[in-house]
C-alpha cells in the first residue's frame, strides 16, 4: 500500500499526512493493518480538517482504521493523563 508521508514520531512537525499538503494537522487516525501487525499495533496519520474525510476513507475501505481522535486529545492519552 502507497503510504504518504512516513511519519511516525511525535516529536517532528505536525502536519498532515496527505500527500502534498503542509496543512498543520488537527486529527490523528489510528490504524492497524492485521497482515503486518499485531492487533493491538497503532500505526497514526496525521490530518488537516480537510483531509481527514479522505485519509479515513482510504483506511476504512481497506478495513484499517481503528480510531479518529483530535490531536489533543491523541497526546493526552498518549502521555497517559
Ligand atoms: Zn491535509
């Protein structure tokens, strides 16, 4: 599967994953693909408002996406508060 930007740390700028865009990024989608992870794997993309539709239908169709969260909300749970 073509994947957009590789993005996977937190600590790099926070902009979407879409191809192309440089929009800072609003929502996290948390996905697992069950062929090459454990089930309880996250693999994230980050979205702009206006890409999250899209990015969570090309994880959806494929039966990917597990979650949509604001990014606030993703790294408030991520820092366990
Ligand atoms: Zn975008």
């Amino acid at each position: 599967m073509n994947s957009p930007n590789p993005q996977d740390s937190a600590d790099s700028a926070v902009i979407c994953s879409a191809k192309g865009c440089r929009a800072a990024a609003v929502w996290v989608l948390a996905w697992n693909n069950p062929k090459l992870h454990t089930p309880d794997r996250r693999k994230t993309w980050l979205a702009c408002e206006e890409h999250r539709e899209h990015l969570s239908q090309f994880l959806g169709v494929r039966g990917f996406l597990k979650d949509v969260v604001t990014l606030a909300e993703w790294e408030a749970s991520a820092a366990g508060r």
